[in-house]
C-alpha cells in the first residue's frame, strides 16, 4: 500500500471529522461511509465523559476539530515535503512494527504517532491509555472502511507488547525509566514529563492574555503544551491577567475541577504559601515548571537574557514556550492546542525516527 494511498484515508477522515462540532454538528452527503459511522461517532462524543471524567464534550469536540484541520491535504503534504521517501514503501521487507504505548490525558493525545507510523510506511501496533481507549480504536476503524488493506497494517493488544521492531512510549519520568530499560535493545522514543511556560514583560493587550488563557485551560490543564509557569518582570500587576482570564470562570463548575481547586488551594494554604486567587485559579511563585491541576506558577525575572538562558538549560523540561515574540520560536499566545503536524512532541523528529527504523 503505497504513501499516497494512506494519506487519501487520512485525508478522508479528516472530512469526516469536519462535521462534529460543539453546536452545530452537521452531517454532509459527500463524507465516505457516514451511514455507517456519523451516529456512532456523535455518540462516543457524548459519551466520553462517562470513560473519562475529563473528556467532557466541549473538550473532545475541540480534539477534533483540531484533527479536522490538520488532516487536510495541503497540511498533510506541507508536513511530508522535507521528507524523500523511499519510492517502495509496499516493499514487505522494509515494512517494520512499530509499538505504541499512549497516554490518555487528552482526547486523541497519540493520534500522531498513530498517524505518523502508518505513513511512513509501517505497521503500528497500539496500547493505549485506559483513559483514551475509544475514540481512536474508532478512527483505525473508520480508516479500515475507507481502504480494507490498512488493516493489515493496524493491531490494538491490550496486554504486553510482543513482536515489535521499534516503540514510540509517552508516560512520566517514572514510567519513562521503565520504558528505558525493557526497551533499551530496540529503537525507541521514550518521552517524560514536561510542561510549557509563558513570558510575559507588561506590554500584552486583553485579546493577547485572554488567549494565553486558553492556552491555560483547554483541557483543563492536563497537556504538555498547557501553560503551566508564567515568568514575569518584577513588580508585575497581575490584575489584567486575572481580568482576561474572567471568562474561563465557568471551569469551576466542573466537579473533577473543582475538586482539585479546592484540595490543591487547601493543601497551599496549610503550608503558609502565599497565594493569588480569583475562585477558580490559584496563582504560586515556585520555581517549579509542574503546577497542579488548577493552579499555575509564576516566577520574576531581571532582564530577558537570564530567562533566555533559564529555558535553554532546562530545556528538556519544557514542551512550549509562549510570548509575545519575546523568545526566539515561541508560539503566539492562544495557539499551544493547536500544533502543526510538523509540530513534534519534545521537538524529536517522528518521520526522521521512523525513516531509519
């Protein structure tokens, strides 16, 4: 099966994935196979939230629709250009079984590397997350529909990996050390825990702090591109961050938030931590760049060059970084949730990886 025909799937699928959104979700004739799929599909939406608390339908709907738009042709062939394929890429004896082993913090967080395995020509074999064991298994599904050859490139285990060439595995520095040992005699890319940090120096308009809070609270703060650490000026007001980010207050209503909101703000509060607080945020100075759920941490700086260098010795720590074109290759604010698919996890190249495999 060659290249172009998997990406006529994916193309396809992000067709059918165009038409679910969050208040008008609406059925086109021209979609492949929604006899088959549309219904079952807006209903794993809705039901999501009763597989993982935090998958409610504004979250998941936002998933994908971000994949709807980054599965577009022009998109697709932007990101496969710097790349030379090899022209045989249906050569069984170049065809190697890349192990998957996801994580399950946000909805379709390893549809990447799902992606990126199956246009490089090879098979992918998936363990996913209990926490996002759905929604994916139904795209290989709807994939399988549009091209029946691909399922022979597509294998779900729910138990160890076995018979595999190589492994993509995403977990916690904890978890990461395990990977690191039982796969060391294999290519692997074995990811940890970072977080994504914002930069600010006074100068940002409402508009700019308003979508920094997106990048704040989509998904309730549980990516790696969710900014968790904000650096400051000394002497900064935070009171314009706290008026932006007024229209994000309807988060507390969500119970699995509010309850990390108020545990996490007690636990602060016992240690004697200075805190600001506007109901549904709490904001620390910590050095640390791994705030919890519902709160963020801040630090000031001196002057721009010291925070330059603090970010590029900790880089290994840090998935984005965001500002107002303070740092060189930071993204603009409200765009952390919405990667490229040139866009790489801990700017480890997938394709490059997978090319040499």
């Amino acid at each position: 099966m060659l290249q172009f025909e998997k990406k006529k799937c994916f193309v396809e699928l992000g067709k059918f994935l165009s038409q679910f959104t969050l208040d008008n979700s609406t059925q086109k004739e021209s979609v492949l196979n929604n006899d088959l799929f549309y219904n079952d599909f807006l209903s794993l939406i809705e039901l999501s939230q009763s597989h993982n608390g935090w998958f409610t339908p504004e979250q998941v709907y936002f998933s994908v629709q971000s994949w709807a738009e980054a599965l577009k042709e022009e998109n697709i062939d932007q990101w496969l250009s710097k790349y030379s394929f090899d022209c045989a890429q249906d050569d069984k004896n170049r065809t190697k079984t890349v192990g998957l082993i996801l994580a399950g913090n946000i909805p379709l967080v390893g549809f990447h590397d799902f992606l990126s395995v199956l246009i490089s020509g090879h098979k992918v074999l998936v363990k996913t997350s209990s926490n996002d064991q759905h929604l994916i298994k139904f795209l290989a599904k709807y994939l399988i529909s549009i091209d029946s050859r691909l399922e022979e490139f597509i294998t779900f285990t729910d138990g160890k990996l076995e018979n595999f060439d190589a492994v993509i595995a995403t977990g916690s520095n904890n978890t990461a050390r395990y990977f690191e040992f039982y796969f060391k005699d294999k290519p692997s890319i074995i990811r940890k825990n970072r977080n994504s940090v914002a930069v600010l120096n006074g100068s940002e308009s409402h508009e700019e702090l308003e979508h920094l809070g997106e990048d704040i609270f989509r998904y309730f703060g549980l990516g790696c591109r969710n900014v968790s650490k904000i650096f400051v000026p000394k002497e900064y007001d935070f009171q314009n961050f706290f008026k932006a980010i007024f229209k994000y207050g309807d988060v507390i209503h969500y119970e699995k938030y509010a309850n990390n909101y108020d545990y996490n703000k007690a636990v602060f509060l016992m240690s004697n931590f200075k805190l600001l607080d506007n109901e549904f945020l709490t904001i620390k100075e910590d050095t640390s760049y791994a705030s919890p759920i519902s709160s963020v941490f801040y630090e000031f700086y001196e002057n721009l060059e010291e925070i330059k260098s603090k970010l590029e010795n900790d880089s290994d720590q840090i998935q984005c970084v965001v500002s107002k074109n303070l740092i060189d290759n930071s993204i603009p604010f409200g765009k952390t949730q919405k990667p490229e698919l040139w866009d790489y996890a801990d700017n480890v190249d997938t394709i490059a990886f997978l090319m040499k495999i």
